[in-house]
C-alpha cells in the first residue's frame, strides 16, 4: 500500500491523544476517592486532558487529507452498522462528550461529593470510549481481506499498546513537569520502558508471521478463480492509475529492515535506556522524559509508515 502521510500523522497523534485520555480517564476517577487531591495534581490533569483533547482533533484533521472530498466526510458514519469506518467516527464524536465534561469539572475544580462522582463518570466514559476509538481504527485495517498482513490477530493488540505507551508518556512528562516534587520518575520510567519492550516484542512477532505467512494469493485466486492457473493476456492500463498508485508500493528489503530496526530502537530501545540512565542518576529525569516522549512518537511513526508501505493487496498480482 501506497503509505500516505495524513493517515499515519492521523494513527500516530489521534493513538497518542486517545491513549492519554485513556489514562488521564482512569487515574482521574480512582483518585476521586482519595481526599489528597491537590491543586498542582488538578493543573496537571486539567492541561493532560486539553492536550488529549488537541492531539485527538489535529488527528482527525489529518485524516481528512487523504479524502478526494473532506466536505462530505460526515456521510461516512451513516454506516455505522456495517463499517468499521462510520464506527470510529461515531464514538471519536461521542468521546468528546466526557472529555469536555471531564475538561470542565476539572476547570472549575469543585469539591463536592457530586462532583466527585460526576469526575468519576466522566473519567471512565473517557477512557472506554477512547479505548473503543483506538480498537475501530485497528479494526478498519484488519477487516481488510485483501491485505493479508493486515489481517493478522496482533495489529488490534498493536494499536492499543502503541496509543497506550504514547500516552503513558506524555502524561508522565506531565506529571514531572507540574509536580516536580514526585519522587516517582524511576518508576514511571520503568513502566514506560516495560511498554516498549513489549511493543517491540509483538512487533518482532508481527513481522515475523508475516514475512513468513502475509503472502499475497496466487493470481487465480486474485481475480476469483482460486486453484486455477491465470495468465494476463494483456496488461490493464498501459500508465499508472488510482489503483497503481494506492495499493501498489514496493519498499526495498534492505531499506525495509533498516526502518524496522530504527523504529524499535526509538519506541523500546530510548525508554530502555532512559529508565537506566534514571535508576543511576535520578536528577537527569527532567531532561531525559522529553526525549523519551519524542523517541516514542517518532518510533510509533517510522512504524506506521511500515505497516502501510509493508502492506500489499491482492489487486498487485493483476496490476
């Protein structure tokens, strides 16, 4: 597939702000229990839920780049039974609705027990929604038979972990940063470096099952007539075409393993290495979490790009 930029800064900033959201929904309703809410922790979240909230809509801004008519975008989600497509767009819509409202309450910083109990709601209707968004935007390119590699068990689990660790460290920057008083960037540096780990391990997997499984099908099978041996009399088209240009792309091996190599080391390889630089020096925790956060954004995009440009549809063995 032909890797278009508006879709992957879409997938990689729209992953980030749902799975800050995500957790920002989580920690802000069990800490609604706890009567030690301060106000340094209420600024936190407040200005973690306006940058989920800007990182979700810059997102979905650029995915409206790679439509021939961004106008009639809101057609898609009539379809909402039956596309994967219409759902992402529904619930993305509907997670603005306690996102805001947790915006608000944090905002007015009321303390009450119905408050507290509307934060709670709040928290966790944002992060089940976001949390669905993140699975139908999976979902969109999993359904896709054509695509073999694509259709791969782990690319769900990959896309909720790669939004869960980017934003697990942008609300960790966060947290250091508005309360520099927390003595817990070592451990907040170790479970961003557990995250990457993790996310390269299903990633080596992943490419491993289909460099060796994601064949295309044979030629007969493309055009409808598996078991068959199929010759093409004549080519299509005689220049390049829609079809040739979007779901035909050749990435060189070489290049291919290069990028793979480079994208682990940015999402796992930095974290790992930052949550041993903290262990041994605490104090570099303040300049090493902003280059932990760009290494995992940068990672997950260098690792977007292969999904798309790795990807190959059934339609190239005609064309």
């Amino acid at each position: 597939m032909h890797p278009a930029l508006s879709v992957i800064f879409f997938t990689t900033l729209s992953g980030a702000g749902y799975g800050l959201l995500v957790w920002l929904g989580i920690s802000a309703s069990l800490l609604q229990s706890r009567a030690t809410v301060t106000p340094p922790l209420i600024s936190m979240q407040l200005i973690a839920a306006a940058l989920g909230v800007i990182l979700v809509t810059v997102g979905l801004l650029c995915s409206l780049g790679h439509l021939g008519k961004p106008q009639r975008a809101w057609r898609a989600m009539s379809q909402w039974r039956t596309s994967w497509l219409s759902r992402e767009g529904v619930l993305s819509l509907l997670t603005y609705l306690p996102a805001l409202a947790m915006v608000a309450l944090l905002w007015r910083g009321e303390k009450s027990a119905d408050a507290a109990a509307m934060m709670a709601v709040a928290g966790m209707a944002t992060a089940l929604l976001a949390l669905a968004t993140i699975a139908c935007t999976a979902m969109i390119y999993a359904s896709l038979k054509p695509i073999p590699a694509w259709t791969h068990p782990l690319v769900l689990p990959g896309y909720l972990l790669f939004a869960l660790l980017g934003g697990a460290a942008l609300l960790f920057l966060l947290m250091l940063w508005r309360l520099p008083d927390a003595q817990t960037a070592g451990g907040m540096s170790k479970i961003l470096a557990v995250l990457g780990v993790l996310a390269a391990l299903l990633k080596l997997l992943y490419w491993h099952e289909t460099d060796r499984n994601g064949r295309l099908p044979t030629l007969g099978a493309a055009v409808g007539l598996p078991g068959r041996e199929v010759e093409v009399f004549e080519r299509p088209h005689t220049e390049a075409n829609f079809i040739t240009k979007e779901m035909v792309f050749v990435v060189a091996r070489q290049h291919s393993r290069q990028l793979r190599w480079l994208a682990l080391g940015l999402f796992a390889g930095v974290p790992l290495l930052a949550a041993v630089a903290i262990a041994v020096w605490p104090k570099a925790a303040g300049g090493l979490f902003p280059v932990i956060v760009l290494a995992v954004l940068a990672g997950t995009f260098v690792e977007r790009w292969l999904f798309f440009a790795e990807a190959k549809h059934a339609v190239s063995r005609y064309y």
